[in-house]
C-alpha cells in the first residue's frame, strides 16, 4: 500500500499562492524572455516561496502547509511561468509584430484581445497530453526527470523542519515509487538519538532547522531586494548595462561590453557550468572570430550590431544550422534509441525477457545517470496470459479517485485542439489554411513525446530544436509561392513548440508530485488554472512593455524573434547573406559530428568537453554581455560546489531572489519610463 498522505492536494488557498508566485515568475519571465529570450520554469524557487510564505502566516492559519500542498502551489506557478514563452511573446509576436516584411504579409499588430484569444487557444493541449504520457515515462519507464526529483527532495527537506532525507527515503525515489519520499510509520523512531546519513550525524529533530530555514528566507530577501535596488539604477544609469571592460573600441566596434546583472547571474548559476561555458565557447567564435572576419571580408558590411546588412545577422545564420542539425540528430537518437536497445539484444531469449518486463512496466535498462535498473521484486506480475496494469500496483501510483479517468483526458485533449484551431483561424483568419493549424497541432503531439522524453533523461527540453524542426518540415508542407508561407511558418513552429514546452515541463511537476505522493488530479487541475491564468496575463504585461518601450531597442533586442524569422525565410528558400550558406554548411557538418559523439559518449567525463550545439547556438546570436554574466554564474556554481564542496541550497537561493528580484522590480522602471521620470 502507498503511504498516506496527510493533507488536501487541493486547497483554495493553494491555488491563490501558486497564483500570486507564478505573477512575479511570469513577470520576470517576460521581461527576460523580451531581453534575451530566455525563460525558467523556477520550480524549486517557487517551491521554496511558497513554503515561505506559509511559514510567514503560520499563526494566522488553522491547517498546517502540507507538502502535497506545495506541491499544488508549485504545479499552478509553473503553469503560468512557462506561458511567455509557451504562448509566443518572447519569439513568435514580436517577429510577426516588428520584423514580418510587407511581402510576407506583415506586419500584423494583433490587439490584446486578439492575442489572449491566441494565447488560450495555445495553453491547454500540451497540459491535457501530459497526463498520458504520464502513465507511460513516470509509472511504467521510471524516468529520472532531475529537476522534478530535485524539487521533490526540497520539499521533503523543507517540510521535515530541516532534517535529512534518509538513505532508504532516496534509494526509493530513485526506484521512482509512489510517495517514495515520504516516510512510512516504521521509519520514525522516536527513541532513536541520531541517524547517520553520509558523513553526517543529524537528529531526527534538529533544533536548529528554524534557524536554518529563517537565514535561508534572510538570503531570499536580501538577494531580492539587492538585485531590484541595482535594477532600478539602471534606469538612472543606463551605462551600467554595457560596461566597457574590454576598451572602448571593443565596446563600440565590436559590441565586446559586459552586462554585471545579478539576474543574468543567477541564471548562469542554473544553468550550470557545463551549459555556461558552451555559450561562453559561442560567443568567443561568434563575436571575436566570425563577426571581425565577415566584417573584415565584406560579407556584412553595415554596422555589426545590424541584423540585415550587419554582422550580428551574418551570424545568427550560423547559429540556426548548429541548432537545426542538432535538434534533427537528437531527436532521431531518442526516437531510434529503444530501437536500438532492442537490437542489441544478445540473444532470443533476452529479447522474450525484455518483452515480459515490458508488459510487465519494468525495464530492464539502467538510467543514463547511473541510477539502478527498477527492482522487480515490487511487481506482482506472472506470465500467466493476462498482463498486469501497473498502475494498480501497490506503491505504482496514486489512488484511483486522484487519477484522472481517460474520459477526461479524451474530451480535453479534443476540445483543447478545437480551441487551437478555432482561436489560429480567428485571430489569423485565411492568412492560414485549415489543414495546416491541424497539422501543426498532431506534430506538435508527435514533437511531444520527443521533448518530454528528451527532459525526463537529459533535464533539457530540446524546445528551440522542436520548433526549428516543425519549421522546416511546414517548408514542404506549405508552397514557396504561397505569399503567406513565412507567416504560416512562424505560426506552425509556435503550436509545436508551445505543445512541447507544456506537455515537457510540466511534466516536473507530475514527477515531483508522483514522488510525494499528490494527487494527479489535483495537479491537473492546478496546471489548467496556472495555465489560464499566465496566458492572459503573460498578453497584459506584454502589450504594456511593447507600449512603453521600443522593439527592438536597446534594452529588449529580441534576439528570437530574430531566430524565428530568420529560420522561416531560411526553409521557406529566402535569399543568405553573401559566405553565408558555405560556413552554414560547414557548421552543421562539424556540430553533427560532435552531437553524434555527445549521444554516444552519454555517461562518460569527458561528455563535458564536446560542446552542446544549442548552448553554442545560444552563445553566437545573444550579444557577448548576455554571456558573460551567466559564465561568471557557472563559474560560481563550480567554485561554490565542486571545489568548495558547500551545499547547492544557499546558491539556488541567492540565485533565486537575483532573479525575482531584478524581473518584478524591472515593473518600477517600466512605469518611469511610462511617465518620462529623467535620467543620466
């Protein structure tokens, strides 16, 4: 039997502090995402806010803050924090809106009514076809989900008052179990002194967890409140965006300036050292080799911060042929990987063995990450003729009444695909066919199953790959002579990418509830509600910087908006830039070779040393400021961890409050700028 969950997975009060978390993420999220086109999903500071925040109003509350409650603060924030970029606002508007030429048929202002009805019609089918991938790569496969089962341990921590988890709690996680990390009856001893975990001597009651958790919150604060003081100078200071640390030629010349963020920081700190420095590899290719030398050779003569004549859109060409031949090769090792396995079986009899454990929903594989194959003692199957449900299994899944049936899966998935379509044809009218929304939204299932089984061994989802791949698959689908094919283009690659984003991340969410026990159901639920919710408010606070600022301009450059448009008239057959088409090709020779060796050294150290195509696709069409901070973060993430070998906690907070703060306080200069305040 599943442990008993003390608690309700759905509570009102829940879903109003998932609403009011995921509005400074979403915020944020469309802040960064104008700037930079990067977007978090930020569970564990969502998690850790929302702990927070019960901790604050403890004595105001009667029930206590469970952690399946937290784990539906968390579901509903997430769902609005990845709807900027789920919904198109960091990519596919702005290039429709700004940079969609006449004979393309653009520019197209959509209104803000316009754009909610696009951006509800694009929120609910990758959250709906989550939950029966769900069955399949959390209860059957027992994929890791890293960032899910990370967030799942911090909440373990956080509501054990501090403690540990224990070595039995983990080892079950890893089997990934129902409720695995939430203690049975006989794990707790009230006599029992102390428990060794590691290295480490921690009573079960740690006296000083209060403490602990009241400096982490000071942490919290204090970054927070830091990186908006710092944000709101900007404003005063323009200059301290752009800092010449390079000379001033390199500054003007050649776009060389750094950018000291503390949000770009903290988002270098999350993403990692590994990532950080395959942008850092981009950028020093990009901007101090590529852009001098098609600027010295003619091939982009104007000004090298332009994106038509400049060498900044001479780049992004190079760029999208790293992306695209490492989304193509990525996604076929994933999809041919069971394939594979399945050939490589010595013998005829492996073959019937692995069968039997498939019908049985184990799995005889050991993870890429080393975990240890799923023990199949926990299973109750037989060869007797009738397969076993797994889900019925004691500790697979949840309860049956916290499921949701497959009458409900069936009526939503078709009601939100008629709600895609329907909003596409009203927001876009004729300017798209029927057939092609509907085959934007079946690849979009398809791309699904890639991205979230990519996201559930890796921790990445391969999105900005999907949606190139959609593109240039609609370049066969919709006919050059169309005159609307780049608009279509744009269109198609967005619902790909946004079923994708959805049905991927979210997916976190459902393993780091599976992990502590919540309701399915209940998370379901709070998804739908977060997804609403963000999308609507992702159009408001869009249509409010666009109104304010200019885009693109200095301070939103729109960096995917560029890398949509450009990629559309790329597979749609526009003309390149003069060299531009040689050292594309060149590129993607090089970066499949490396992606075929990356797929292959999976497991091995010196995987690191190969540079991953997307990072360095990143590295190139971002200017080097955007860089250069988030290396300096990985750079600390190392030091802090690897060398100093300190707990990631403190980091992920510090890292954390830099980024909320600088995304919600940015609101304070976007009303400045509004009603013209003066600066320097």
């Amino acid at each position: 039997m599943a442990p008993v969950i003390k608690g309700q997975s759905f509570t009102a009060r829940g879903v109003a502090a998932g609403l009011l978390i995921g509005t400074v993420i979403c915020a944020a999220n469309v802040y960064f995402g104008l700037q930079t086109g990067w977007v978090s999903i930020m569970s564990m500071p969502a998690s850790l806010m929302g702990f927070g925040l019960f901790r604050l109003l403890r004595k105001h509350i009667e029930l206590p803050f469970s952690p399946v409650e937290n784990v539906l603060v968390q579901s509903v924030a997430c769902g609005m924090a990845i709807m900027p970029l789920g919904c198109g606002f960091v990519g596919v508007i702005p290039a429709m809106n700004y940079l969609l030429k006449p004979e393309e048929m653009g520019p197209i202002q959509l209104s803000t009514w316009q754009m909610i009805i696009w951006s509800l019609g694009l929120c609910y089918f990758g959250v709906v076809f989550a939950v029966p991938l769900r069955t399949q790569v959390i209860i059957r496969e027992k994929l890791k989900f890293p960032s899910g089962f990370s967030t799942a341990v911090l909440i373990s921590v956080l509501h054990a008052d501090g403690d540990h988890a224990t070595k039995k709690q983990l080892d079950a996680a890893s089997d990934g179990n129902f409720a695995s990390l939430v203690p049975d009856d006989d794990d707790i001893d009230v006599d029992q002194p102390a428990e060794t975990v590691g290295d480490e001597i921690e009573p079960p009651n740690n006296p000083t967890s209060n403490q602990e958790w009241a400096q982490n919150l000071k942490l919290l604060v204090l970054c927070f409140a830091i990186s908006g003081i710092c944000t709101v100078l900007t404003y005063f200071f323009p200059v301290l965006r752009d800092l010449p640390v390079f000379g001033a030629v390199a500054a003007q010349s050649w776009l060389w300036t750094f950018n000291p963020s503390l949000a770009y920081v903290g988002q270098g700190i999350i993403m990692g050292t590994e990532t950080t420095m395959h942008m850092l590899l981009g950028a020093v290719v990009g901007w101090a080799v590529l852009s001098p030398l098609a600027k010295s050779q003619g091939w982009a003569p104007g000004p090298v911060g332009d994106f038509e004549k400049g060498s900044q859109g001479w780049i992004i060409w190079i760029s999208l042929a790293i992306m695209l031949v490492d989304a193509v090769i990525s996604l076929a090792y994933i999809a041919m990987k069971p394939l594979l396995t399945r050939t490589t079986l010595p013998n005829t009899q492996s073959r019937i063995v692995e069968l039997y454990h498939r019908f049985t929903g184990q799995t005889m594989a050991t993870s890429e990450h080393g975990y240890e194959p799923v023990d199949t003692d926990d299973n109750d199957g037989s060869l007797n003729g009738v397969v076993m449900d797994v889900s019925d299994a004691a500790g697979e899944d949840a309860p049956r009444a916290q499921r949701i049936g497959p009458a409900t899966v069936g009526i939503g998935l078709a009601t939100s695909i008629g709600v895609c379509i329907i909003a596409t044809h009203y927001v876009f009218g004729d300017l798209v066919p029927l057939y092609a929304t509907i085959i934007a939204v079946l690849m979009a299932l398809l791309l699904s199953i890639m991205g979230v089984r990519a996201l559930g061994e890796t921790d990445l989802n391969p999105v900005s790959g999907i949606s190139k791949l959609a593109q240039l698959f609609f370049a066969f689908v919709i006919p050059q002579s169309n005159k609307s094919s780049v608009l279509i283009n744009l269109i198609a690659g967005a619902i790909s990418e946004a079923g994708a984003l959805q049905a991927g991340d979210l997916m976190q969410d459902l393993k780091t509830g599976h992990l502590l026990g919540a309701s399915p159901k209940a998370q379901f639920y709070g998804q739908l509600i977060g997804a609403t919710c963000g999308s609507v408010l992702s159009a408001f606070i869009y249509q409010l910087y666009t109104t304010i600022y200019e885009i693109p301009g200095n301070l939103f450059k729109v960096p995917t908006a560029y890398v949509w448009i450009f990629t559309a008239r790329l597979v749609t057959g526009k003309g390149l830039p003069p060299m531009a088409k040689e050292w594309a090709i060149g590129s993607a020779v090089l970066f499949a070779c490396i992606t075929i060796a990356r797929a292959m050294s999976t497991g091995h150290r010196w995987r690191k040393f190969l540079p991953g195509g997307i990072a360095v696709a990143v590295g190139m069409y971002n200017v080097p400021s955007f860089t250069l901070a988030r290396a300096v973060g990985g750079i600390a993430a190392y030091v802090w961890t690897q060398r100093l070998k300190n707990s990631t906690t403190p980091l992920i907070i510090l890292a954390s409050g830099f980024i909320l703060g600088e995304g919600f306080l940015s609101i304070v200069n976007l009303f400045m700028t509004g009603f013209g305040v003066p600066h320097f």
